[in-house]
C-alpha cells in the first residue's frame, strides 16, 4: 500500500502548484484542508493513505475529535502523521461534557496518546456546553497553551454571541471557530464571518462541498471555464473568503486530488459575485408540527418528544441541555428541510439535519413557535 501511495503521490506532484497559504493572525494555514472526523466505516490503511497523500498535496491542516470514532479516528491521524510532525497543523476538540478543569485535562492527554504527539496545534471546544461555566473552559485550554501544550486555543459551532461571551471569559485570544460553511448553510455570513476578517479569527469550514440541487448549472458552466468540477468553484469560493478555509472530508482519492487542486485558480470577480447572489439559502419559519422527523440507519434519531427526553442514546449536548443553550442565546442555526412526499399530506417538510436542535427547540418552546428552517431545494 505504501508503495502505491508513494507512486500516486510523484505522479500527481509532478503536474500541480503548491498549496497556497493564509495568515490568520499568528497562524499560517494551507488554504483547503482536511477533514478526518466521522463515523465512517472504511479500512484504516486506506484512511491512512488518503491522510498520507493530503498532506503531500498540500492540505496539511488535518482536523479530527475525541468523538469521532470514540477516539479512533485520532488513532488513525495519529497513524497517517508519523514522521511528518513537523508538516502538519493537527486540530482537535474536546467535548463540551469534558469542559471542566478535570475534564479538559484528561480529555487532552487522551488526545495526545491517541495522536501520538506532544502537542496540538490547534485545540477547540467541540460545542458550548449549557452545564459548565465557559470561563473554567477556557481558563483550562488557555493553561494548556501557557504550558506550550496547545499552539492555539479555538472553539467550534459557537454563535458570535457565544464567541464574544467566550471571548470575555478570558484575556487571552480565542483564534479559530469551526462552523459549517456551504453554499446551503450561509448563516455566518450574518455577522460570524465579517466579525473574522475584522479580528483575524481562523474560520475551519466543515461540510463545504455542500451543494443546492437548484442551480447547478451555473456551477457547471463556471467551472468550465477554468476546466474544473463543481466541488472544485465551491471549494475556491469558500477559500476565497480571507479567513475561511475549508475542511473537505472524502475517502475517494480522485476527490482528494480535486480537494487539493480547486485553490490553485484564481476565480473573476463576476463569478465569484453570481455564485454570492444566487445561491442564497431560502429561509423561512415553519409550525413545528408540520415538520417529519424520519429514523435514520446511519445514526441514532428521536422520532418523537418522548425519546428525546429519554436521550437513550447519550447525545452530547442533550436535546434538553441544547433547549437550555436555546432559550438562553438563540438557536445556533437553522435546521435544513426538503419538502416532504408524505402521502398522507399532513406534514410539509422532512428534516434532513438539525435533529437534536429541532427537539431542542420544541422542549424550549412547544410546537406553538415557528422554528426557522432552511429549505434545501
């Protein structure tokens, strides 16, 4: 296997520009990165080896968590890495039920021993967590970096009054935020990404190759004009923000390939403007009720109040520790919708994404209050 990566890896090197680079502040990042985080099933080797050739091609931010895998996703990066410590930018996050002193602590050293590291370049704050007071998290993280174990502290899925309440919990600065960044899911548009540029905040955009099902040809007919794929001018709009970089996660190598070439063009400023306008996301506020909740075999759902409640499935934040964080700061983002082929006519859209949220909100509010929606089309 090694064999063929190494083969892979001159072949493709020979014909392609380096990955660019962006200063965010005090760090320096490839302009796409990778993202290693999931429930994937696949074989390590195979994950190692895409891992292996992201980093030659040029992607060399690797993000994962503690919670992808019950850690093993880390053993994996931890793998992939070996020898090339000094080329990678690893960033990971500890989950809010660990964001006490002593949580934060342990949470660390596991991440450590699974990556086979002695530091971490970037270290976030998966979610904010409603039980423990954000200033003992971030004074925990922020002694971790005094100790020179973390390069850079950072947080993940914080709303911008999150991140400024985060932010003033403690002296030092907060240097990246991990929210997701698509051309469906544009909410950080609103005030996350300007507040960014202004302050130099490292923003890692998850789920980015999202695309809307209307439109597609203006992508297309984009792309054929710099001779590259869809995912390729999603991937160079988002990365043309300053401080946006995206964080692609695939399996298939001729996906990593496009990954790594889709910043090596530079896109006109008309082209980059029509795909700003017209792929606005459609937002709307919906009655709760009217709004099906399908079980799922890829991961755990509550299909009614009663199991969300219940949370048997140990969901961290909780559908009522999430109602909690809701009530007390606003709701982070929408949920994502698709209308509904409900033969009955009863419901008008099936949630796609934002099961927990959705619970959330109904524990915080009952069906009586519009939830906001995006509507995936």
């Amino acid at each position: 296997m090694g064999a063929c990566i190494t083969i892979l890896i001159l072949s493709w090197l020979g014909s392609r520009n380096k990955m660019q680079t962006k200063k965010i502040g005090k760090l320096v990042v490839p302009a796409i990165g990778q993202g290693a985080g999931g429930n994937d099933k696949c074989d390590d080797i195979h994950r190692i080896g895409i891992i292996r050739l992201g980093i030659e091609l040029g992607m060399t931010l690797i993000d994962t968590a503690e919670v992808y895998q019950d850690g093993h996703s880390e053993e994996v990066v931890g793998k992939a890495i070996s020898g090339l410590r000094e080329k990678v930018i690893i960033s990971t996050k500890v989950s809010p039920e660990h964001g006490d002193a002593v949580g934060i602590k342990k949470a660390f050293e596991g991440s450590l021993r699974r990556l086979g590291v002695d530091y971490i370049d970037i270290y976030q704050l998966h979610w904010p967590s409603p039980l423990i007071p954000i200033e003992e998290t971030m004074e925990a993280l922020f002694k971790l970096k005094e100790e020179g174990k973390v390069m850079h502290v950072g947080v993940s899925n914080f709303s911008l009054e999150k991140f400024k309440e985060a932010e003033r919990a403690i002296k030092g600065k907060i240097e990246s935020n991990q929210l997701e960044y698509n051309l469906v899911e544009r909410g950080i548009e609103e005030d996350f990404l300007s507040y960014s540029e202004e302050n130099d905040i490292l923003v890692l955009a998850y789920n980015p190759s999202l695309k809307p099902i209307k439109n597609r040809l203006i992508l297309e007919n984009i792309g054929k004009k710099y001779n590259k794929t869809t995912a390729q001018v999603v991937l160079n709009w988002l990365a043309s923000h300053k401080t946006v970089v995206p964080i692609p996660k695939t399996l298939n190598f001729d996906h990593l390939k496009e990954n790594a070439a889709a910043f090596d063009f530079k896109m006109a400023e008309d082209d980059f403007k029509e795909i700003q306008n017209v792929f606005q996301p459609k937002i709307v506020e919906v009655d709760p009720s009217k709004i099906r909740v399908l079980s799922s075999k890829n991961e755990p759902v509550y299909t009614t109040l009663e199991e969300a409640l219940k949370n048997n499935a140990n969901l961290k934040p909780s559908p009522v520790e999430l109602a909690k964080e809701i009530v007390e700061g606003g709701i982070l983002k929408p949920v994502r919708v698709k209308v509904s082929d409900d033969a009955g006519g009863w419901y008008e859209y099936d949630l796609i994404q934002g099961r927990v949220r959705y619970w959330a909100w109904i524990i915080a509010y009952g069906k009586d209050r519009p939830i906001k929606v995006c509507i995936y089309e």
